[in-house]
C-alpha cells in the first residue's frame, strides 16, 4: 500500500499531465476553489483565473515534467517539493524553463485537493 505522500506525487503528476493535455475537467476535480497559484514570474491566480486563462487559450502549457518530487505527510496536509520542466506558451510566446516548486494539498470533505503553488524559476 503507498504511503499517503506517495499517493499525493502521483495526484499531483495526474494535475500535472492534464495541465499539458488542457483536460479541464480533471484540473477542476483536483484543485481547490480557494487556490493561490504564485508563478514563477510572481504573476498570482487563482482557480478560476488560472483555468480561465487555459479555456480562453491566453496560457498553453505543452509540458509539465516533474523530477526530485518529495512530500511531507503533515496528516490532512501534503507539502510537495520538488523541479518540473514546463514549456508554456503565454501571450502568443513559446518559452520553456525548470522550476523549483512547494505545491500544498489538503484534504477536505474527504477528498484531496492543490490549495496552493509558489515556483522559482532556476538557471538554465
């Protein structure tokens, strides 16, 4: 049986892949409506905003890889770390980059949810 962090890397590679597919639906299942979403620019969203700019086709994230991922089981709170490769295409620009990243989930009514990202963006 996986330990409750390992299941959360895995919920978290799932956000993830469909962040780089735009599957929206599984995005709205996996994220809490109270997100804070802190890019690595500092630019800040929240759910509706961030896949609001998804649907809309303003942000086109292409990759989402995650490397070095560890968790912190905190009980009702997971506090990820670790790098992800993303390629985004945002303002009509194609860039791709690393970023160190703390990514929270919380379980609420008995379901896990992200509340919150902060990345950095590291040196290529």
């Amino acid at each position: 049986m996986a330990s409750t962090g390992e299941m959360i890397i895995a919920l978290d590679k799932q956000r993830m892949d469909a962040t780089a597919r735009k599957d929206i639906a599984t995005l709205k299942s996996l994220i809490a409506d109270d997100l804070i979403y802190t890019h690595s620019s500092a630019r800040m969203d929240t759910k509706a905003t961030l896949l609001g700019a998804m649907e809309s086709g303003a942000t086109v994230y292409t990759e989402m890889t995650p490397s070095d991922v560890m968790a912190q089981d905190c009980g009702d709170t997971v506090v990820l770390t670790g790098k992800a490769r993303i390629g985004v295409t945002s303002g009509g620009k194609p860039t791709a980059f690393t970023v160190r990243f703390t990514d929270v989930y919380a379980k609420r009514s008995g379901q896990w949810e992200m509340v919150t990202w902060q990345s950095t963006r590291l040196a290529e």
